[in-house]
C-alpha cells in the first residue's frame, strides 16, 4: 500500500484544530503522518480568550491549544507522526502521489496530503474602503491589552474577534470605536449593545499622520456622506481574514478552496473549506474526516486508485 518514493502516507499542512484532528486520525488508523506547521501548535485557538461552544469544558483557546499540542508530542514520542517546521507554498497532486513545496525549496511527497492552513489576517491594504500610507501598519484588536490601550481608540472593522475582545476582558471600561463599513454591519450587531463599542458607520476612512504629535488621523466619510475628522491614539485591526490557501489549489471566487473541486489525493479541512461553518469543532471533525475518506478510499479499492 505504500509507495516507497512517498515520505509519508498521510501529509498534514497546518496544526490548528483541523490539522492536528486529521494527524491524531491518521495515526489511530496506523498511517504514517507528518505535520508541517509554520507556527506554534494551535493556530487560531492562541486568539480566542474566551471559549464555550467546543466539548471538553475548554473555556480558552490556549488551554486547548496546549492539550493538542500535547497529542502532537505523545504521538512523536510513540514514533506514529513526525512534526515538521516549515512553510508550504504549494500542492500537487499527481495519479501516484502528491507534492508539497515548501518556501525553503525543500518537496514533501506522499500518499495524500490534508491542507488545513486556515485563513490569514486581512491588512488595510486588502480593504478597499481603508487608505493609509505604506508605513501604516495597525497591531491586531486580538492580542491588544487593556493596559496597553490608553486615549482614544479606534478599530478598523467588525469583524469577530470584537466580541471575543470583549467578553476575554468583561471588568474594562475603555471605549472601542468601531469603524464599520456597510459589508461588517450585521456582525457588529453581536456588540452594539455592550456600552464600551461606539460602532462609527464608514463608507470610506482615510489614515495620516498628524502634522504633530503622535498617533493618526483617522477621515472619515459616513455612509450618509458626510466627512468627520478624528485623531486617534492608536488604531487596531479588526479587519477579518482571507483564505491561507496554497498555490495549485482550486479555488472559488472569495479564495477558498472547495474539497470536492480538489485533485483526488488533496484534501481539505478546516476554515479553508469556505467562509462558513468556521469553528473548531467543525474544523477538528473536517480534519477527521479527511483522513478517514482517504483510508476508506484506499482500502476499499485495495491500495489501487484512491478516487
Ligand atoms: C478571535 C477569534 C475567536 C474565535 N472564537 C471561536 C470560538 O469561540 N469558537 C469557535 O468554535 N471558533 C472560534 N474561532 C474560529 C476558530 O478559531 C477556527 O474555526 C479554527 O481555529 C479553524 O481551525 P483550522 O485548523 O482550520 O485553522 P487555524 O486554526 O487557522 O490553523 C491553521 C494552521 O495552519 C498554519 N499554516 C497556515 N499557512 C501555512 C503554511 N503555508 N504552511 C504551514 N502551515 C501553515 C497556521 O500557522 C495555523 O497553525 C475564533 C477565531 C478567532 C480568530
């Protein structure tokens, strides 16, 4: 059943929820795996300071971030899954095996690969609704401290973290401004009732420096038209993700990448799938899942053609 030419059987990209799901599944089923991650154990679950909706009684993302990342060591420690460091730039999948090349030149080959890369931060320059010169760079809204947000703030978007923000730290009496454009309205709906959020309506915000001083200058014209002009001691971003997606993935017209359009031995799991369906629960089933499809497509047509 296996190739001899493959590193592995089972090649996960990613160690968040869903790839560290599908890497636990490969290895219950005696498939050699690897991960390759770029970052620490966990992905997204290090951002979310306040936790309710996944089984387990987890009430923070680090503390489950932490137990998967223990899974990760126990099956290292047991010789059933190798964990690589490195960035993916690109799958492929071919009639014998897949590829993955990694940034540093170095190709992975294997029986299937499961892509689980999630989505990656929007910057203002994705947004066509923010201008802001090149040297403007806003510190993400999830890992800003109460202590390090003094005078007046302002948040680019509406995105979720927002609430996340706000129920981590529900003792804070700072004021957020939330500039939020026509397309983060009904997200911000979750928060405009908490006393903290002042949501400011934009079609357009445009961010300088000041002439002096510190912090920006922060234009903005509402949705009615009418221009305000605020200076803000610091601004935050706030402005959601995009698809983490590799090159030779299909992908839909919003970047993400549809399981069933993929080659036969690259599968999906994950935030990766589409815009829906983004939690962890459903992100560690998916991972699951695309193992269990791969073992089952491989077994039942005798280690022939897996699709
Ligand atoms: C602030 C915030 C709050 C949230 N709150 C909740 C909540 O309360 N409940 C809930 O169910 N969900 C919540 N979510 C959503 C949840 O975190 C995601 O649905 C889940 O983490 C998706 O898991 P994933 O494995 O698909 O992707 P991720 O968790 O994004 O993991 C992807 C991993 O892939 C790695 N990676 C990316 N690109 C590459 C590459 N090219 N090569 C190698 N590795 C790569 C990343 O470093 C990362 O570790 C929240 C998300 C955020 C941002």
């Amino acid at each position: 059943m296996n190739a001899p030419s493959c590193d592995t059987d089972v090649l996960v990209v990613g160690a968040g929820p869903a790839g560290v799901a599908a890497a636990v599944m490969a290895a219950s089923l005696s498939l050699r795996t690897m991960v390759l991650e770029t970052g620490p154990v966990g992905g997204k679950l290090h951002r979310i300071g306040a936790l309710g909706n996944v089984p387990g009684n987890w009430t923070t993302g680090p503390q489950l971030a932490e137990a998967l990342a223990t899974d990760l060591q126990r099956l290292q420690k047991a010789g059933q899954c190798a964990v690589e460091q490195g960035r993916a730039v690109k799958a492929h999948g071919y009639d014998d095996r897949a590829e993955l090349l990694l940034d540093d030149g170095r190709v992975l080959t294997a029986k299937t690969i499961v892509v689980a890369t999630g989505v990656t931060d929007l910057t203002p320059s994705d947004a066509e609704w923010v201008t802001a010169p090149s040297k403007f760079s806003a510190p993400p809204l999830w890992r800003a401290t109460p202590l390090g947000l003094t005078g007046r703030t302002y948040v680019l978007g509406a995105d979720r973290p927002l609430g996340t923000w706000l129920r981590a730290h529900p003792n804070v009496t700072i004021t957020l401004h939330v500039l939020c454009p026509p397309t983060d309205r009904y997200k911000a709906a979750e928060v405009e009732d908490d006393s903290r959020v002042r949501i400011v309506p934009v079609s357009h915000v445009t961010i300088t420096k000041p002439m002096y001083g510190d912090g920006w200058t922060v234009d903005v014209n509402g949705e009615d038209g009418a221009r305000t002009v605020y200076a803000a001691t610091s601004v935050l971003n706030n402005l959601g993700n995009k698809p983490a997606a590799l090159a030779g993935l299909v992908s839909d017209k919003d970047g993400y990448c549809p399981p069933a359009q993929q080659h036969g031995r690259i599968r999906i799991a994950g935030d990766l799938r589409s815009a829906r369906y983004q939690r962890i629960a459903t992100a560690q089933g998916s991972g699951a899942e695309a193992v269990l499809a791969y073992y089952y497509d491989t077994t039942l047509s005798g280690g022939g053609r897996i699709w």
